[in-house]
C-alpha cells in the first residue's frame, strides 16, 4: 500500500496521466492528483518525475518496502524541509512551521546562514536559517529507510546551443509550447486571474491565457509606479484589471507578517509588495498565473549582456542574481564570522558541471539553481499559501526550459535587447511596445521610504536594539544607515537586508 503523506503543488499533465495510469477523469483533483502519485511510483519508482510535469513537493509511504519517499520538481517551485532528531527519527513537511510543532525538534539559529543572507539576501543552498532543517534541493528525490537517509538528484539544467535554427523558428516553438502550457495550467471548470506588471512574461501570459481580470499592483509615486502600463495592456487585449495601490503605511506595517510566514528572512523588497498584492488578489479569486521563470530561462536580465565580457572570471565571483555585501565588510559587521562560510562555495560545483559552456549559459545555471529556488519561488509559494491563494507560473516547466537550453545565446541576448527570441515569440500575440520593452523589474519605493522619519521608526527600533547588538557591530550597522540618510541610497539594500532578518528573528525566537 502507498499512502500520500505530504502534496503540494498541481500536476500540470494529468489528463494525459490520467489515461496511462488508467484512473478516473470525472475525480475531484485532490483525489485524482494522490492517485496520479501513487500509481506513478507504483510504476516508475524513482523515476516518476521525469513523467510529471507542473509544480509539487511531496512525501509518499510505502508499506511493503517502509520506505519514506520525498521529492521536489526540477526547478524547487514548491518547499520541502526535513531534520533528523537526536534519537533518529526524520521529521519533514512542505512547511518549516510544521517541523518545529514536532515532537523531537530541537529549535537553534543557524548563525553561519548569516552570513550567506547578508550577500544573497536569501536563504541559498541545502542549509536553513533553523539548526538540523535541510532543503531538498530542487531536481533530487530522499529515501529514509531503516533509519538511513538517502538523497539523489533526478535531474539537472543542462544546456546544449543548437545553431541551426533561425530566430523566426525559435519564435514559433515558444509560442506554441507556451499555447500547449496554457491548456494544461487549469480544468475548464476553473476561473483564474492573471498578475500583470508592465513587462512581456506577465503580458504574454495574460495574452494567451481565458483569464478575464488582471491584477496590479501601484504606488502614488509616478517613477515606481507600473499600474499605468499594466492597465493599458489589459486595455488593449479587452480584459479587465484590478488595481492595488500600496502606501508606505501597508508596506511597512507588513513585514512582521511576511517575516513569519515567509519562515525564512527574505531581503528582497519586492516580497513585502507581492504580499500585499496576494492578500488583495486572494479577496476576489483563489487561482491566478503568474510568468516567473522566463528570465532565467530565457536572459531576460540586462545584467546578461555583460556574460562575454565576464568569461572565465564568472566562477569567482558570480554567485547569483545579487551580491550586495562583501567578505571585508561582513567581518566588520557581524559579531561573529566563519571564514570558512562564503556564498562561492554554494556555486562551486554548478561551474564544475557547467564547464565548457558559455558565460550566458552559466550565469543562467547559476540563477536557475540558486536564485530562482531561493527567492522567487520561495517568495510565490510562501505568500501565496499565507493569503489562500494558489499562483500556477506557466513559463516554469520542464518543455520551456528544454527550448532555452537549446536556445544560443545570441538569441537571449544582444546590446540592444534582452530575451530576444521569447520576446519576439511573445510579439505574435501583443504588440511591440510591449513585447519589446524594457524590462523595468518589480521596482519598489523602498529606497526613498526607509529614509523618512514617518515610516522607518521599526528599523530604527531594530538597528538600535539589544537584539541587534547580538549578531552585529551596532556602531557599524548604524553607521551605514547614516550614510543612507545622508545621502549614499545605494545602502538601503543593506539595510533592508539586516532589518527583515532582525524582524524574522524578533518573530521566531523572541516572540514565539
């Protein structure tokens, strides 16, 4: 017998499974998705994921063999945690939370994670910010069987250029896989909505998707402010469009709630907004795509465009899509450092399978395994699940990816332009203002916020605290918040960074 013990997630081909596996159609989707993953490891075992396609973390029982089963997608769209007690015994679940409710847990800071979190400003690699609780990393499977833990990795990002395609020929195979994902991200009895920004992925797979409204999120200031664009595409392909518009006041009163659900710090500042826009979508629908994962796949940063001119040089230093501190400067901030805990070490060994490919391709191989799992879905699934609301993200699946690591480089990226081929698949359904345009990023006031009196008295509190004087160089810390204010706003990352961690810590180990 098998029994489900953990699923999260939406198994995005389950009709197709549904035939081969012989199982009924006309099942409510909680049953038919536990049937799908019984019958897949009945039949394949091990290898059930390389049949499954779409988003899930889960935990299967088998009686006959008492074997533990756990796995994670190819990309780690959705969490999964384990940690072994003193006495033996394996505690997991899709949710940190529920690890520490168990009996056994033993609950300890992880304090080198610090130090990874002040460059990356997310928890990156196999380690959690909790002592003993380890992410199944995205593409590997764990077995705990007579008291033995066992972890293999089912697959891995693999890129091989092919050169024989025309950009043109590109353009079609994207839109057409991305057509068959839009047929496959929901049941006909379902009603979705669709995030919207300004720029292409959000557009597109609005474009291609039945979703009627579309959700956006604004600011009062006109600089930060991509409602405007958003509204104008939802305009122009006869959908209609929900605005949020997010004070100061929403952001900051928020963190608290964003820290704790997110289970871990998280310092990207976008995360606070997203959160906003979940707990306000979530009020009018309880399904909604999303068009995370193209940029990665697809080199849609404009930080790309520089790979040929890092060349070989990447491995020393290219740790990710952010690197905001310094080794130098994290020894004099933090009370305590471990020379032996640096962000390259997290890398190492996807340059040791990347070698020989070009610099694009590796810069995305790095983000695809570091910076994808570790902050963006991170960020989707954990507010998304706060606010009852489920996101499905089309352009994440295993058949886009497989054009992109097909794709060259010279059709990712130019001088001119980012995510050329996906754009100009894009263009067959939007127009090219919009299909080309700029990628703007989902850009937060925050930089001008923390500098006002009105709203940072919280990271004042923190910055200030005796919580504070544990980890950090209070004077330091302080001292790069002064520069800020004075005038250097290239430091509020810095600060933005330390502040969610002390409001996460204030959350789970003072509070709670």
């Amino acid at each position: 017998m098998i029994e489900i013990k953990e699923f999260t997630g939406h198994i995005r081909n389950w009709q197709a499974l549904c035939e081969e596996l012989e199982i009924d159609t006309a099942l409510s989707r909680t049953e038919r998705e536990h049937k799908i993953l019984k019958k897949a490891y009945t039949k394949w075992g091990n290898n059930m994921a390389d049949h499954l396609h779409g988003m899930f973390a889960f935990a299967l029982w088998d009686e006959a063999e008492k074997k533990l089963f756990c796995l994670r997608d190819q990309f780690g769209t959705k969490p999964f945690f384990y940690y072994v007690t003193a006495d033996g015994n394996l505690l997991y679940s899709t949710s940190i939370r529920r690890i520490l409710e168990q009996p056994g847990f033993v609950k300890e800071l992880n304090v080198d994670m610090l130090q990874i979190y002040m460059t990356l400003t997310y928890p990156a690699g196999e380690d959690t910010f909790f002592k003993g609780i380890r992410k199944l990393l995205p593409g590997r499977y764990l077995i705990w069987q007579d008291g033995k833990l066992t972890i293999e990795r089912y697959w891995r990002p693999q890129f091989n250029p092919d050169n024989e395609k025309s950009l043109e020929d590109w353009a079609d195979e994207i839109h057409e896989t991305v057509k068959q994902m839009m047929s496959e991200v929901k049941t006909d009895d379902e009603t979705a909505e669709s995030f919207l920004s300004g720029g292409v992925d959000s557009s597109y797979v609005l474009a291609m998707s039945d979703a009627e409204m579309s959700d956006s999120c604004g600011y009062d200031d006109e600089r930060f402010d991509e409602s405007g664009l958003a509204k104008q595409t939802a305009d122009l392909l006869g959908r209609k469009n929900s605005r949020c518009l997010i004070t100061p006041q929403d952001y900051f009163g928020i963190v608290p709630y964003v820290m704790y659900n997110m289970e871990q710090p998280l310092g990207d500042a976008s995360a606070i907004a997203f959160a906003i826009a979940c707990r306000e979508t979530a009020k009018h629908t309880k399904l909604c795509y999303s068009g995370e994962g193209a940029d990665e796949f697809f080199g849609g940063y404009n930080m790309y465009r520089n790979a040929e001119r890092y060349g070989e040089n990447l491995k020393t230093f290219y740790v990710g899509n952010t690197n905001i501190m310094k080794e130098d400067e994290k020894q004099r901030i933090l009370k305590s450092y471990n020379p032996d805990v640096l962000p390259i070490n997290l890398v190492k060994s996807i340059y040791e399978e990347n070698e020989g490919l070009d610099p694009l391709s590796k810069m995305s191989d790095v983000d695809i395994q570091i910076w994808l799992e570790g902050d963006i879905y991170l960020n989707v699934d954990r507010m998304s699940t706060a606010a009852g609301l489920e996101i499905r993200m089309p352009l994440t699946d295993r058949r886009i990816f497989d054009i992109a690591s097909r794709l060259p480089s010279k059709y990712k990226v130019n001088e001119e332009q980012n995510k050329v081929a996906f754009r100009t698949a894009a263009a067959k359904v939007l127009p090219e203002e919009i299909a080309f345009r700029k990628k703007l990023g989902f850009i937060v006031p925050i930089r001008i916020w923390l500098a006002d009196e009105n709203y940072n008295g919280d990271v004042r509190r923190l910055l200030n605290s005796d919580l504070a004087a544990q980890f950090f160089n209070r004077d330091e810390i302080l001292a790069i918040f002064d520069e800020y204010i004075g005038g250097n706003s290239d430091n509020w990352r810095k600060i933005w960074t330390i502040y969610t961690f002390l409001v996460w810590y204030e959350e789970y180990f003072v509070k709670r």
